[in-house]
C-alpha cells in the first residue's frame, strides 16, 4: 500500500517541478500551448491502451466498460460545471484570469482533474502487481504543462509563490491518497468492478482533456498543437509498447 502511495506522489510531483519552473522561467505562450498538447497526447494514449483496453480484457467485454466510461465523463461534466459557477472555470488558464475567479474553487478544480489520473496508478499497481511505466510517464508529462500554465496565470492574477507552491504541495499530497485508496478499496475487488473503475477513470480524465487542457493549448499554440499532440500520443503508445 505505500509503494502505491509513493507512485502516486511521485506521478504529481511533476506539479511542484512545472510550478517551480514557472516562477524562475518566463515561458512563452506558444511554446506553453505546444507542450500542453504534447501531454494531452500523451493521456489520450494512456487512456486507450492502459485504461479502456484493460477494462474491456478485464470485464470480458461486459456493458461495464461502456457504462463506466460514461458515468465517469459525466462525473467530471457536473462537478466541474459546479467548480465552474463557483469561479474555478479559468484554473489553468496563463493569462491572469484565475483573479476574478475564487481560490476555493480554483483549488478544488486542480484537485478535481487530478483525482482520477493518480487513482488509476493504485489501480495499474493492484492489476499487475507493478506501476504501469506509461500510466505513470503520462500523468508525469501531462502534469507539467498543467502546472506551468497555471501557475504563470496564478502569479499574473496576483497569488503569492509561496501560496501557489503550497498549492502544488496539497494537490501532490492529494494525488497520493488518490493513488492510495485506487489500490486499497480494490484490493480483492471483482474484475467486474475494477473494469468498471478503470474505465470510469477513462471518461473523467477524457472529459477533463476536452474540457480544460487542449482548448487552453489550441488558444495558445495554435495549429501546431496537433502535430505536438500526435507525437505525445506516438511517444506514451511507444512506452507502453515497450513495457
């Protein structure tokens, strides 16, 4: 249970690394765009064949897979319209929006998008009895981007670095637990159910990529973020072919 703990803190440590950047380094928008579409690449393919292909081999080919990938975009859609009405809409935006927005709800949305990537590393410990290396490489790599463009858009709207790297630091702390109970509440759990869970996690974190992630990349990139987002998918595709 603690290796699943240290692998989920590990996978969001990428968090306080991108945050840190961000404060040193001045990171142009285009560049900023075109790495967020490298990582959502990267989680799209995770998301095919480390969630939803797992799923469908462990369920047999059941309806649970369907209807979990379902109940999980759904999931995310309503808690992050909530999030939204309460002023978290603009949480990874890097222009500066996040001032007009309220903390509570920009911290509770960063929680929200992260919950079920890291809850899927407990998972891929407890299904193969080691971390799957591209669930792990994806989270990592598409953590980073999230992390630098949140925290360039943090410090415009007037956040203090001390307030945003103890962000980071609940939201690593956060994504451990997450990782954690992934392996603890489904130890021992019918396949039925963890396909149910793995792809539930599939359509949150789809739902998130659509919704958050790769607009704020094309707003920033441009056309060139689908090239980027390619490669992501080619590089996480390759990881887990290899593994």
């Amino acid at each position: 249970m603690s290796a699943a703990f240290g692998w989920g803190l590990l996978a969001a440590s990428s968090l306080l690394l991108g945050g840190l950047l961000a404060l040193q380094l001045r990171v142009s928008g285009r560049v900023l765009g075109l790495i967020m579409a490298f990582g959502a690449g990267v989680l799209i393919s995770a998301v095919a064949y480390e969630l939803v292909e797992e799923a469908f081999t462990t369920s047999d080919g059941s309806a649970g897979v369907a209807l979990g990938l379902f109940a999980g975009a759904l999931t995310f859609y309503v808690g992050d319209a909530l999030i939204d009405r309460l002023g978290g809409s603009d949480r990874k935006s890097m222009g500066g929006e996040q001032e007009s927005g309220s903390a509570l709800a920009i911290v509770l949305g960063i929680v929200l998008d992260g919950i079920p990537e890291s809850a899927v590393i407990g998972l891929t410990l407890l299904q193969g009895g080691s971390v799957s290396a591209a669930m792990l490489a994806a989270v990592f790599l598409s953590n980073l981007p999230e992390a630098i463009a949140a925290t360039s858009g943090l410090a415009v709207a007037g956040w203090r670095p001390r307030w945003i790297l103890g962000l980071w630091a609940l939201v690593i702390l956060v994504s451990g637990l997450a990782s954690l109970a992934g392996y603890a509440f489904f130890d021992g759990a019918s396949p039925g159910a963890v396909a149910f869970v793995l792809s539930f996690a599939a359509g949150a974190i789809l739902t998130m990529l659509a919704d958050t992630m790769m607009p704020e990349a094309f707003k920033r990139g441009g056309k060139l973020v689908g090239l980027a987002t390619t490669l992501g998918f080619g590089v996480a595709f390759a990881i887990s072919a290899i593994e």
